[in-house]
C-alpha cells in the first residue's frame, strides 16, 4: 500500500492507495473532475466518470455490418446462447447488448440499467429514450464474463439501408463505448467486405482509439486458400482507405462458430490464429489497470489542452459590444489559436482536439460566458502528471505480479487451460511432445470405432493425443469443440485414450455433427463401463 497522496505537507492522515485503480479514482475526483466541470469538458468530449467506470470488468465491444457473425462470436465464446439473443442472415441485433455476468439469467433494459450504481453504464442517459430503447443488458452465469463484459452492436447498415435514419446518435455511442472498453473487434465477413458510409463513420469514430482495434476476417473457412488470399487483399486494401495509419492492421482469420468447417484446408492457420485472437483477449483482466491509466493520461492531457482554449477564447472576447463578430473571427481563426497556446504553453500539436470538429460544437456557446484561465487548477493538474501518475505507475509491475493468475476462463477458453489436451494451444506439435442409464450408449458403435482405434497402433493399450488428434479432426469441428470433446473422453486424465475412451470421444464427434448439444458432464449412460465407480479402473463421479 502506498500513502503518498496528501492534501498539504502538514497533513496527518495521508489518504492510502491500495491500487491503482483506487489512486485513479482518487486522483480524478480531487484534481482533474473540478478542471472538466470548470471548462464544460464534459460538453465537448466526454461525459463525466463515476466510481463504476474505475472498477469495472475490462469490457470487449464488437463491431461489424449486419450478419458478419458478432452475435455468434459471442456464443462461440460463452459456448452457450444468452437471454435475449437473435441469429440470422439478415439484421437481428438492432440493439447495444451488454452481455454480463450475473447469479441469474435475465435480460435489464436500458432505464433500469442507468440508474444501477454498480454499472458503469450512468452517463448514456445523455442519448436519451430513443437509445435507451435500443439498449439492454443480457446478464447470466458464465466463467467467461466473470473476467470480461462484452457488448454487441446493432449489425452496420448498407445499401438502401444507410438512408433509414436510427433515431440516436449511432457514432456517438460507439464512441462512449470505445473510450471505456478495452478491446474493439471489427468482424468482416469473408463474402461481403463492402465498407458502407456509416460503417466509415464508425471506423473514423473509432480510429482515435486504434491500439484497442483488433480486425477479425470471419466465415474463412467458406473460401478457398487461392479466394482467401484475394479476400484478405481486399480487405487490407479497403481498411487502408479508412483506417489511415503507417502501421499495417493485424488481422485475425478465421471461422468463430462451433460448427464443422466448411473447407478445412487452412485448418492449421485458423488454429493459430484463434489462439493468437484468444491470447490477446485472455490478457485484458492482467493489464486492466495499465490501459485505464494510460486512458487517463490521455484524458488529463486533453483537459488541460482544452481549458487553455476556452480560456484563450475568453479573453479574446470583447467586454461589451462586438461579441458576435468578435466570436465568428476566433473560430475562423481557430488554428491560430491552437499555435498560440502551443508556442506560450509548450503543448503538442497531436493534443488538440480536431479544428473542425471542435469549431462546430463551439458555436453553440457564448464566448463570454466561458471562465477565465485559473492557473491555480492548471498547478494541481501538472503535478499529479509528474508526481502522482510515475507513483502510480511504479505500482503496475506488482499489480501484474499478483494478478498473474488473473485470466479469462471457461467457454471458448478453457481449453487453453488444460493440460494433457492434444487441442490446447502448442499440444501435439513435434516428437517429444506427441509421444507419450446403466447401459453404455456407445456400445451399439463400439465395433466401428474400435477397427478405427487399432488403425492409429496403440501402443500399451492406448493412443496418445497425436494420433487421436490427427483422426480427430477428419470430423472438421472447430479446436475449441474437439477440445471440449477431448476433455470429456480422456476420463482418467492421463493425456491418452483407451479403447473405451477413444470409442466415447468418437462417439462425442457424431452427437455434435448430428448438431446436438456436449454434454457439460459425463452422464452415467455416457461413461465407459470400466471408469465406472466400483470398476478397478474406475473414476468417482459426483
């Protein structure tokens, strides 16, 4: 714990920072909030932070056009559906859909959720009744949303569609959204990446925040390796006329659903891939602290920046006659003042705000009934940038050191968990590592199975995960399934299967392709008759 922040050096009773989310909160509320609310911050660039917006899980926001697969990606994560959802080919989700954890399933609509102090979801009130009916809260019991929240998008307008006006400010919320989130997921579709005029809008809107953007190309396993290489050039070539950065966006490939692969020879790429997207993802909860402190200073700096400008646009104004010409002149020159304070200031060009996007949210105000320049605020802002944010970021190590354990699990992610499974990341690849009712209802398969199982030469009775991997994957399911299904067959744990196991993790292969449901847990009828409690080999179950 440190105890560094002090009202004055006389001060007895320093007020204790137990982390850093709560040195932020501290600073915020002591030094920055009075700065934002004395310049009308809030007004032009972000709405004012609660307690919530500090504590809250690392939230993941998804972005696409209409049936890329962001409401299927979701499932595919949580590996189960959630109140509320709707998949189809055309627009299904026409609402913000914040997906929770919660003790419960239920679904909280968007006025129930504004005024719900424990979620930091106070300040969209401001978009008023015709968002808030587009926006709601899917909460139920997931290991998954235990470490993340995800939020899903109403599907991005095309064509004719574009013409249909939403009735909100769709721009604006994605913005509020991608400043407190903490991954952006653009999804394409690998038959349809036509970048539309509001998904444009979106993307420029978002592009402020493009450390946080991940692209995913999906539905990649619908097209050929030759169509795959023209897809992903298209891609690329479209983003660079949106997304104008020297750097080259990283995209994802892949096809997150759990159903068999269309085309499944770009299998191994889309493993690789998954489990680069998965990683990243995994890793938000760890590194939680360090982007809200980074998104800190990036607020703080745009706040200073932002009252030296209306306090410069204050004293330029006349005391009495020629407001209104006098107010015309600045904003024409608004670049002008913008090299006047970065000459008297010593302040960078890259932190102000856009001229011309600022110029239009000015003109609805009166210059004259900005406040002066009240250096006093400006002191206290610039040494909590040199003294108390170092101090903060001095504590981000340990924080990470504690929190090493700190990681997204369950769903989608539980395979990357596991040990002795042949589908977790980095399972099976070289030598060294690929070595190594009462009545069964597989039993009625068994002989067929079995003749499959002495194909891969068991060795001690037995196959180990390379060999039952390579016959495995002939059913074309996704990593994740076949890892689940791995999970649920090797009974004993021991990173190979038997006879009777390989005939159940089989048997597991034809359940999913008939597209019914895994099994969470072994039922009696589905575990071998020689794992069974009471057997020499057998497993307690409870």
């Amino acid at each position: 714990m440190f105890s560094w922040m002090k009202k004055n050096d006389a001060q007895r009773n320093p007020q204790v920072v137990d982390s850093v989310v709560d040195g932020l909160k501290q600073l915020y509320f002591k030094h920055l909030k009075p700065l934002e609310e004395t310049y009308l911050f809030n007004d032009f660039h972000s709405p004012v932070m609660s307690e919530p917006d500090f504590v809250a899980k690392p939230m993941v926001l998804l972005v696409g056009q209409y049936s890329t697969g962001k409401t299927t990606f979701i499932r595919y994560l949580l590996e189960r559906e959630f109140p509320g959802i709707r998949i189809g080919p055309e627009p299904t989700t026409d609402s913000f859909i914040a997906v929770m954890h919660g003790d419960k399933e239920q679904v909280v609509p968007g006025n129930a959720l504004i005024v719900d102090p424990r979620k930091p979801f106070r300040t969209l009130s401001s978009f008023g009744n015709a968002f808030l009916n587009r926006f709601n809260c899917s909460e139920l019991p997931s290991p998954v949303l235990e470490s993340i929240t995800i939020v899903d998008t109403p599907g991005i307008l095309s064509g004719e569609k574009q013409s249909v006006a939403r009735g909100y400010d769709f721009t604006g919320i994605l913005k509020w959204f991608a400043e407190r989130c903490d991954r952006i997921i653009l999804l394409f579709d690998a038959h349809k990446l036509d970048i539309s005029d509001e998904f444009q809008r979106g993307i420029e809107v978002l592009r402020d925040y493009d450390d946080k953007i991940r692209i995913v190309l999906n539905k990649a396993d619908m097209v050929t390796t030759q169509q795959l290489m023209r897809v992903y050039g298209a891609l690329m070539w479209s983003l660079g006329k949106v997304i104008n950065t020297p750097e080259v966006a990283r995209v994802y490939i892949g096809s997150f659903w759990d159903q068999p692969l269309q085309i499944d020879e770009n299998r191994k790429l889309f493993e690789y891939e998954a489990n680069d997207l998965f990683t990243d993802i995994q890793t938000l909860p760890r590194n939680a602290a360090l982007r809200k402190l980074n998104d800190f200073i990036k607020r703080a700096r745009l706040a200073k920046v932002h009252a030296y400008v209306i306090a410069e646009l204050k004293n330029q104004m006349p005391a009495v006659f020629g407001k209104e010409k006098k107010k015309e002149q600045l904003l024409n020159k608004l670049s002008d003042v913008y090299l006047k304070i970065q000459r008297e200031h010593n302040i960078s060009p890259g932190d102000f705000p856009p001229v011309l996007k600022f110029k239009e949210q000015l003109r609805k105000y009166d210059f004259s009934k900005f406040s002066p320049l009240r250096l006093k605020l400006i002191e206290h802002l610039d040494r909590m940038l040199a003294n108390d944010i170092p101090r903060l970021m001095g504590m981000i190590p340990m924080e990470k050191d504690s929190n090493s354990d700190s990681t997204v699990r369950g769903g989608a992610f539980a395979v990357s968990h596991s040990t002795n499974n042949p589908f977790a990341s980095g399972a099976c690849q070289g030598a060294a590592l690929g070595a190594g009712s009462d009545v069964w209802v597989v039993e009625e398969f068994k002989d067929e199975y079995d003749k499959i199982f002495k194909s891969l030469g068991p060795k001690g009775g037995k196959v180990n995960g390379a060999a039952a991997k390579r016959e495995m994957v002939k059913s074309k399911l996704q990593n994740t399934v076949l890892g689940k299904i791995w999970t649920l067959a090797d009974v004993d744990r021991d990173g190979q299967l038997d006879e009777d196991e390989f005939a159940l993790a089989m048997y597991l292969i034809k359940i999913k392709l008939d597209d019914d449901d895994l099994p969470d847990v072994l039922y009696p009828h589905l575990i071998p008759p020689s794992k069974r409690p009471g057997t020499s080999n057998g497993m307690d179950y409870d």
